[in-house]
C-alpha cells in the first residue's frame, strides 16, 4: 500500500504554500476554494500547478 510522503519538513510552510496556491490560482482566473475543488477540470487544476512550478524554478 502507498505511504503518503507529503509531510513538510518545516511545518510553518503550510500556510505560506497554501497561500502561494491560493495567489496563482487568482492568476490563473481559477477559482478555488478553502474546502473541496472536486468541481475543477484537469486543466484548471493543471494551470495552476504549472503556474506555481514555474515560479518557483524562477526563484
């Protein structure tokens, strides 16, 4: 069975990627939510972690 290795090694960074996610999103014109985006298609949901890996190669 898959283990999840998820787990942030600084547990303060929680927050700052939540809202790093929240900001691309916003970018993107993806509207997400605090709770359940199971309403969002592939693409959507795509742009937006393409947006945040491509920022954060750029840093």
């Amino acid at each position: 069975m898959a283990r999840n290795n998820n787990n942030l090694v600084v547990s303060e960074a929680r927050a700052v990627l939540y809202k790093f996610k929240m900001e691309s999103a916003k970018e993107d014109e993806v509207n997400l939510k605090d709770s359940y985006n199971g309403n969002l298609t592939a693409r959507e949901d795509g742009a937006v972690e393409r947006n945040m890996a491509k920022k954060m190669v750029k840093a």
